[in-house]
C-alpha cells in the first residue's frame, strides 16, 4: 500500500499473512519504491522459514525485512526489541531542530521542547547558520546536552572545529568523506558521528578513526540483521550510537525505537516523530517528557494497526 505524506516522501506499507492467518507490517519512505515492491514481493510467497535471518536479502527490502521480524515476534510472542537483543525499557529521546528565520526564533522552540521535558536538542547547522545559533541557544542554557547535524553540508574544518568550544557531545555527519571527518575528528573533543549504509563502510570508518559515533539508521540498511551488525561493530569498536528513524506512517518508527534499546545505543535517540497525525499505528510512537517507552507488552513491533485509517489513506495497493 502505498501512502500520501503531503509534501514528504510516499511511505509504502507491507503486510505479510501466514497460512494461520497472523500479520506482520513492514514500511519503507522512499519515492517511487512501490512499484519494484510490486515485482519483488511475490517471491516470499509460499516459502517456508522459522526465522527471518534465514531469509537472507529479503524481496521487498526494508519493509518485506519489518514485516517477516514482525510477523515472527507476533507468532512467537516476542518483542521486537528482545528479539533483536534489546535491553532497554525507555529511551531517552533528542528533538531535531532545522534552522529558523532568526535566532530569538531558535531559542524560543528550544524553550518550548525544553519545557516538555527533553534534556538533549541536536540542532540542524549548515555554513552561515552555526556558531550564532549555538552560542545563542548554549547561553539561554548552559546545562542543556547539545548535538549538532551537518548533513555532509561543510568543507571547511575550521568552521566546525569552532563549534566545539560550546560543548557539543557529537557533531553529526559533518563531511561527505570520511577522511575529512577523520582529521575533524582529530581536532575536536566532542564525538564526531558518522552514517554509513553498510558493515563494511563502517569498518572502514572505523579503520580510518573517522569518528567515535554511529548514527545508525535503520532504514539505511536492507534488514534489521544488518542493523543488529552495523550495532555489534560499533560497540567492538569502543564507539557510541545514535539511533535515528526514517519519517512515515508509525512502523518505521516503531522498529527505530527497538533497535534503540540494544545496549550500544549510548547516546540520545531521535525516535520521537513522526507526528501522531501522520500515524497508523496504535499507540502512537511518542515522546513523554523527553522519554520513549519501549513496548514489551505487546509481540511485534508492538502496535496496532490502524488498517481503517489506511484504507482511508491508501492512494494505491496491490495484493499478491
């Protein structure tokens, strides 16, 4: 099924039925990815397996991957967070925040998530919008945990290296390359954060000290095996991780949040949206107080699906 997300990317949605009849959801956000799903999928029709890491590079991706460890932890009673090792019954959570029009404007929304209870902000900075803001929001508060995300935006070393007089934990993504990340690295106290896609680009970030953070998305990787060894390589490496969620309807989020509690999840996870309205499933994946509950109770991905509200939503399906 494939949903509208107004101005953002489609967000694609995968059900998977047993012969028993038990579910299991899967979600992918990207673009014009609905049409391959069609052609994929159909391969994991009729196959026999009691685990999902059996199936290897699953049809369908991310979302055909959600949906097997969904429908496996439901068919078995299990958590998704204890099935992929998580120890963690709460996350603590950061807000992201995209640069404003001016800087009494940054302060204020700061002011706002900080009166919600959250104790860690990660400020989006790009060349021309980051040391002022920093400064600003670093002075209104002096003991607030600050990170700041480049998104590959800068070239220029000294540009960044000036941030970490303000105490930032981590600076996120700073270079497009890894060895520029590395001499920043170098010259810098605060934790330099580095994406990769794949195990074996993360051990090259890590061969060449690129950093002393992951910021691990699971939506970057094919499947949550992969995630799970993305996590283990860090952690061997002596590095932090901060867990990041793709946008969507809810499952993607909800898949975020249990990789989070794996141990090696140290630092603050940006698992707090999508917004409720933008969501399928039930409870919404949400933020109290700057903390994330990780659900136990329920097996799975631990949500309901709404599948009213996405029939409702729905701009196109197929069934295979």
């Amino acid at each position: 099924m494939t949903l509208p997300y107004g101005r953002r990317p489609e967000t694609v949605l995968v059900k998977i039925t047993d012969y028993g009849g038990m579910v299991g959801w899967g979600e992918v956000v990207e673009p014009g990815h609905g049409e391959r799903l069609e052609g994929e999928l159909p391969a994991l029709v009729g196959v026999d397996w009691e685990h999902p890491s059996e199936l290897g590079a699953i049809p369908g991706g991310a979302a055909g991957d959600m949906a097997c460890w969904d429908l496996w932890g439901r068919m078995n009673g299990v958590p998704l967070s204890h099935a992929l090792g998580g120890t963690r019954t709460s996350l603590i959570a950061t807000v992201r925040l995209s640069a404003d029009r001016s800087l009494e404007s940054m302060v204020a929304r700061v002011n706002r998530h900080v009166c919600a209870g959250y104790g860690h902000v990660t400020l989006d900075v790009h060349p021309g919008w980051d040391v002022e803001p920093l400064r600003a929001v670093r002075a209104a508060y002096p003991g607030l945990v600050i990170a700041v995300d480049g998104r590959g935006a800068y070239t220029d070393i000294d540009q960044l290296e000036a941030l970490d007089a303000y105490g930032v934990v981590a600076i996120e993504r700073p270079f497009k390359d890894l060895l520029t990340s590395a001499d920043l690295q170098d010259r810098v106290s605060a934790a330099v954060a580095v994406e990769v896609g794949t195990v074996g680009e993360l051990d090259e970030a890590v061969g060449l000290k690129a950093g002393r953070a992951l910021l691990l998305r699971p939506a970057v990787f094919g499947s949550l095996g992969a995630v799970r060894r993305a996590h283990d390589r860090a952690v061997d490496a002596g590095w932090d991780i901060v867990c990041a969620g793709g946008l969507g309807a809810g499952l993607a989020r909800a898949a975020t949040v249990a990789v989070a509690s794996l141990p090696g999840c140290t630092l603050p996870s940006d698992v707090a949206e999508p917004p409720r309205s933008a969501q399928v499933v039930l409870p919404p994946v949400d933020a109290s107080g700057g903390v994330v509950a990780v659900p136990l109770t329920q097996p799975g991905l631990g949500h309901t699906v709404d599948e009213t509200r996405v029939r409702r939503l729905a701009r196109e399906s197929f069934r295979v």
